[in-house]
C-alpha cells in the first residue's frame, strides 16, 4: 500500500480481493479447502483490528502533540492489551501457534460483552474459534504461520486504507471463495448473495427496527439489511442485530463479520434454535420487527420430542415429522415476530408446500393467514446443488386488500447462469419485488390465490397450481393438475431424492 504525505492511498477492490485469496492460496497442500476459514478468517481479523488500533493511536497522538501518554489513555473500538498486537507475534520464529493462541486469548478477555439496555451487545469472547488448531505443527508448522502473516503483513488494513464497507465486502467475497472451493459445506454458511438482496428488498428495513436471524451463518443477512439502509442513507446504527448459529466456527465468523463491517450493536448466540433459543424475554420468545432465514432443509437430527412439549409454546400448527424440521423453523419464526410490524422471509426447500405428513399443519398456517407471498425461485442458486427453493413471506399485519389470500409469485426463470454461477440480476429483483407488491395476476408468473381457493386444493401450495395456465386452471382436473405438476418436476433440475420425493408426494 502507497502512503502520500498527507493521506493513506486506499487499496482497491480488486486489490484486496486478490490479497485475501492470496492468503487461501498458501494453505493448499497443507489442509483440505474445508478448512481454509478456520485459519483465514481470525487472521485477517486479528490484522485488521491491530491496524485500526494503530491508526486509532497515532491520531491519538497527533491530536495531543505528541503526548504519548494520553495516546496510551485514548479510548479504543477494540483494545489490544500489551504484548498482544500482530507485530508482537511476527516477531516470533517459534512456536508461533502458540504466540498467537496467547494473543487471541489476551484480546478476547480485554473485550468483553457490554450490557445495552438490559442485554449483552457485542464482546469478542470466542471470536477467534477453536485456538488449538493454532498449535498443531503437524498441520501449522511455524514455517506456514510465518508465510501467513507475512502475506497479512504486505497491506495495512486501517480504516483509511479499508473503509468498513470496502472491508466488508471483500470479506464477503472470501465467503463467497470458500463456498466455491469447500463443495457441500458452504450451504451452512453462505447463502447466494442476490437471493439476498431479494428478500431484504421485500422486507424493507426500517431505521430503529429489530433484526433477527435464527440460523445466521456467516451473519450476510443481517448486514444485508443494514447496507441496504446505508445505500438509502438511513439511519443505520440504531438498528438492533440479533443471530443465532448452531455450528461454533460459523457463530464466530459471523460475529467478524458484522465487526469488519463497522456493525457493533449485535448480539449473536452460538447455540441450537430449535433446542435452545437464546433470545427470550420473561420465558416467552422475544418479538422482532424482521426475520429472515434460510434454515437447514429437511434435518433428521433433531430434538422432536422436546419440541412436542415445547416450553414456549412455539409448536401452534403441531410437531413435524423427525425427518423433516421445515415446519418446526417455521413456527419458530413466526412465533418470533412482532404481533404489530412483524414479518419475515425464510427459504425452505419446495416440499414444504406440498408434502404429505406436513399437510395438517400448512392448513393451520394457511387459516391463521399470515403467509402473504410465496416465491418460486429459479435452479442453480445455491452453491453446489441444483436445487430450487422457495421464499415464504408472512406478515402478522397484512393489508387488508390481503387478507384470506395468498400472492404466489412463480421466479423459476428469473436466474441467469453465467460462468458456472447462478444469480439474480437487478432487472429479476425489480420484477419479483414489483410483482409482490402489485399482485396482480400475470399469466404464468403471478397471481392472488383466495384462501378458499386453496382449501379447493386440499391446502397445497404447490406454486404451478396457481400460476400455471390461469384462465385455464378452474377448467382442469385434478389428473390435469398432477400432470402439470409432474411435468414441471421433469424440466427442473432438483437433485435426484429431492424430486423422487417430490413426484411421489404429489402422485398421493
């Protein structure tokens, strides 16, 4: 990075992509690309803290004249305690795992939690993950430490070289590269950015307003949200973040995440949702203005029977198969709403709307009528999987121009594949969101489906029942519409168990 005499030259997008990758680079042949985010991400954020603290410093210092002194009092975003900085650990040629370790442990504890208005915001407790990793020179020799921080080293990330945003965003690029490069576990953590933007669109976001995230991940739904205030240059900072994140590692990375992208005022929680919900107020679960979600589909690991008598009464439409805990996701959530402003955005795979064993409990959620829209989503938009997936907007509050119906949106070729990856482009964005808001029936793409309408369908949700063929659909039959719906099965591209469940489900 070029310093002028009186201003810090930024580095550029493509130049800090290129570094973080960079540091990706060096761990191949040393440890599966599985594991490359347990390494880079404390690393890049142990840098980048130790250089905003630097430049904290020396402004600091110019602002007292040179008064070291009251430099060392200044207040700090983040403190680095004595002997804990990056160059403090550079300067080891052994045992460099171990130095870090200390490191990371020293900051942690000198940055904990502040209660803000009767909760815990904030704190690095744990931030760094799993520290023994660090200390295993079978998979980290020091030889491979050192080449890390001396690839960190080539680029001062402070905030006048690295604004928050610019920060933020190549961080998300690096999620983005580990989703490509890791195969199958980037679904835990990542979730296509465009989809996103989507469903952040749809929401609205408002200045003040509670977010929640039940299965955060790497936390890019939450700071979706705030970004998009900050692009309408609203008032972003009073917004109250909340996560939650069963996997510890992909807790932690979320929590740098919002860090790095200049998001202090969060509270994210490394524990079970659905076993354990870590925000509840007076033994109910606490309300909140936004949710959105993208849960693991379909888990058959989980804690049914507690569910069944769940202590906070989250169970209202029933207790889901042990196979299938789509639905127990989706009264969490809207159990977490706001009984005035709430509503919510949660991906779930298409089954949801149709199968079989969850029929009784869709047709309670249907009657409480707080599903507004229901997306179908075009293949290809998750990270190694072909499958296409479905948004379902609720609202605890709907216009009443909305109530007893339902706005099925059918997005399956709104999706453009370039270069191996899938997206949403602005133009896709702008017809869903258009689309949700007007309602008005389209042929094949959107339409107002009346509750009573539904219950005609035996409570299927099934979106090419409602948009396919419109002036036509009263006219078919019940064979017409299974044949349609099979039809529709063969010219998708769902991963193969997936759409066998999905041809057997509708044929019953």
């Amino acid at each position: 990075m070029k310093q002028t005499r009186n201003k810090v030259t930024q580095i550029s997008l493509d130049q800090l992509k290129a570094y973080l990758w960079g540091a990706a680079v060096l761990l191949r042949g040393q440890i599966d690309a599985t594991g490359y985010k347990e390494y880079i991400f404390p690393l890049l954020f142990f840098k980048r803290i130790c250089d905003v603290y630097d430049e904290e410093y020396s402004k600091a210092l110019e602002k007292s004249g040179g008064d070291k002194e009251y430099a060392d009092a200044a207040l700090h975003a983040i403190s680095v305690p004595v002997g804990s900085h990056w160059n403090d650990v550079r300067m080891n040629t052994e045992n460099i795992g171990q130095a870090l370790v200390s490191a990371f442990t020293r900051i942690e504890q000198a940055n904990p939690a502040q209660e803000i208005d009767g909760r815990m915001v904030g704190g690095l407790t744990g931030i760094f993950g799993e520290k023994r990793i660090w200390t295993n020179k079978d998979t980290m020799p020091d030889r491979l430490i050192a080449d890390l921080l001396e690839h960190f080293s080539q680029k001062t990330l402070s905030l006048a070289a690295c604004p928050a945003d610019e920060m933020g965003t190549g961080y998300e690029y690096l999620v983005g590269q580990f989703a490509d490069d890791a195969g199958h576990t980037a679904q835990e953590f990542y979730t296509n950015r465009t989809v996103v933007d989507l469903m952040a669109e749809i929401l609205k976001p408002q200045p003040g307003e509670s977010i929640y995230d039940p299965t955060c991940g790497s936390g890019g739904m939450l700071i979706k949200c705030l970004t998009s205030l900050k692009d309408q240059k609203k008032e972003w900072r009073g917004v109250k973040v909340y996560g939650q994140e069963l996997n510890a590692l992909t807790a932690s990375i979320a929590r740098m995440n919002l860090f790095l992208h200049g998001v202090v005022d969060f509270t994210v929680v490394n524990a079970d949702t659905l076993e354990k919900p870590a925000f509840v107020k007076k033994g109910k679960i606490q309300k909140f203005d936004i949710v959105l979600a993208n849960p693991p589909y379909s888990i058959k690991q989980w804690t049914r029977q507690a569910f069944s008598t769940d202590p906070y009464g989250r169970n209202i439409w029933g207790t889901p198969p042990q196979g299938r805990a789509d639905y127990a996701f989706l009264q969490h959530i809207v159990s977490s709403l706001d009984t005035k402003k709430g509503r919510c955005a949660i991906l779930f795979p298409h089954g949801v709307l149709f199968r079989k064993e969850e029929r009784e409990m869709r047709e309670k959620m249907i009657k409480s009528d707080l599903v507004e829209c229901i997306i179908g989503l075009g293949p290809n938009l998750f990270f190694n999987s072909p499958m296409e997936a479905c948004i379902i907007i609720c609202r605890t509050q709907k216009e009443v121009s909305r109530k007893n119906s339902i706005v099925f949106i059918n997005a399956i070729k709104e999706v453009t594949r370039k270069n191996a990856e899938s997206y949403l482009e602005i133009d896709h964005i702008r017809k869903i969101v258009d689309a949700y808001k007007k309602g008005v029936a389209e042929n094949d793409f959107c339409r107002t489906v009346s509750v009573e309408e539904i219950e005609k369908n035996n409570y299927d949700l099934t979106i090419s029942l409602y948009t396919h063929s419109i002036t036509d659909i009263e006219k078919e039959s019940e064979t017409k519409d299974i044949t349609a719906s099979v039809t529709n099965w063969q010219t998708s591209h769902h991963a193969a168990n997936e759409s066998l469940q999905l041809l057997i489900d509708l044929l019953h």
